[in-house]
C-alpha cells in the first residue's frame, strides 16, 4: 500500500520538509541503505516541486540521514545520529561587519576541509563538483540558480573531506546566512573570476595536490575578504 504523505506549506521552505523526510526514515519502514521512493514521486506526495526536495535532501545528506547517487536514488543513510537538521532563521541586520565575520569563519574550515578531500574525494564527489559548477558556468546571469550551486560546491568539498563536523559547520553557515551570501557574491562583483577560481580549485583536487589546493582555496576566499574590505556600503549599497 502506497503511504500518504503529508503536504508541506510553502512557508516551511526546506527545513520542515527535511524534518517530514527524516520522519519518515524513523518510522521504521526504510532501514539503512535502503532506497527512497524517487526525487519525482516523493516531491508528488509532499505537493512540492523537484527542486525543494531535493534541497532538503540536501540537507539531510549533510547529516548523514541520506545518501544521494545521481543515476540511481535516494537511500537512507548509515548513521541516523546528527549534530541538527535545520537551523534557526538569523534575524540580525546585515552589516558589513558581520559579512566579514562570516568569511573570517568560513576560511579556517573551508582550507581544512578542502586538504582533506584532496586525499580522500572519491571518483563521485569529484564528478558532482564538475557537474556543479557546469551548472554555474550556465547561470552565471542568475543569482537565483548561480549563488545556491557556488554553496553547494563549497558543500561538496566539504563532504568530500570525509570530517562530517567540517561538513555540517559549512552547511550551518550557508543556511543560516542565504542572504548574506548572495550579498557577498554582489559584492564580490565578477561572477567569471570567482568561477574561475572555482574551477581552479576542482583542478587542484583533481591532481590530488592538497597544497595547491588551499593556497587556491585562500586565495579565492581571501580574495572575497579583501572585496568586502574595500566595500563602502554607504555609496555603494546592494540589496
């Protein structure tokens, strides 16, 4: 018998469709490595589009909860132990201040993280980052699309790091601060440099050269560092 699931409003976003998804793990009817109905058929039953979905899925694989094999499904996860799935909303006012204090906190675990997947990215990570920033190389016009899949390369990185803590930080960091992201990559101004720069790192990763990976890693963060430095929010606010 097919389960029902319950609709999810739009205003929960992703985080109370990624706790529906985690319900339905701990209900008992999928145990640990078994496969999720489809991307499709799941975003049906919660009434939500595909790409919802899949960002709570996100989410979820962050955690452990899930594992995502392009080409195959969803499946539940080994580990059903998590740090958190979803964050609270920030309601502080965005300053300059606090966007540098956000890069101050990204450096130290995105050059750690970025080390280690340099030894331990296996032949699926790294072709998930190519097939990120393919889609970033496309959008480079739509903020919408380019700022969610620069993250979710910074994320697979991460991932790739084997160190679920240096993940679920990043993960934290990202969601918590959507906003100020987007502001950042405004600020940041050439969205061909900081694909470039992407692409340097993916390369680095590629060769297996952890040095030259975090010296392009930052480079490329120190690089935004100094951009918001040099930002006048006065004369040259963004929205």
């Amino acid at each position: 018998m097919t389960r029902t699931f319950p609709p999810v409003l739009r205003q929960s976003l992703t985080d109370g469709l990624a706790m529906h998804v985690r319900e339905l793990i701990g209900s008992g009817e999928y145990q640990p490595g078994d496969r999720l109905p489809s991307i499709a058929e799941m975003a049906r039953r919660f009434g939500v589009g595909p790409p919802t979905l899949r960002e709570a899925l996100r989410k979820l694989e962050t955690v452990g909860l899930v594992t995502i094999r392009h080409g195959s499904g969803v499946y539940v996860g080994k580990s059903q132990d998590s740090l958190l799935v979803s964050n609270p909303v920030f309601g502080g006012t965005v300053s300059k201040k606090l966007l540098l204090d956000l890069i101050q906190a990204r450096i130290p675990v995105e050059l750690t993280a970025v080390s280690l997947a340099a030894e331990q990215a296996n032949v699926e990570h790294l072709a998930e980052m190519e097939r990120l920033l393919e889609t970033a190389s496309r959008s480079l016009g739509d903020d919408t699309v380019l700022n969610p899949t620069n993250m979710a390369f910074h994320g697979r990185i991460a991932l790739a790091s084997g160190n679920s803590v240096l993940h679920q930080i990043l993960e934290v960091l990202s969601n918590l601060f959507i906003d100020e992201q987007r502001l950042i990559l405004d600020i940041f101004g050439s969205r061909e440099q900081d694909h470039a720069e992407h692409l340097g790192i993916l390369d680095a990763l590629r060769r297996r050269d952890g040095a030259l990976a975090v010296q392009r890693m930052r480079a490329h963060l120190e690089g935004v560092r100094e951009a918001l430095l040099r930002w006048d929010p006065e004369h040259d606010p963004v929205a």
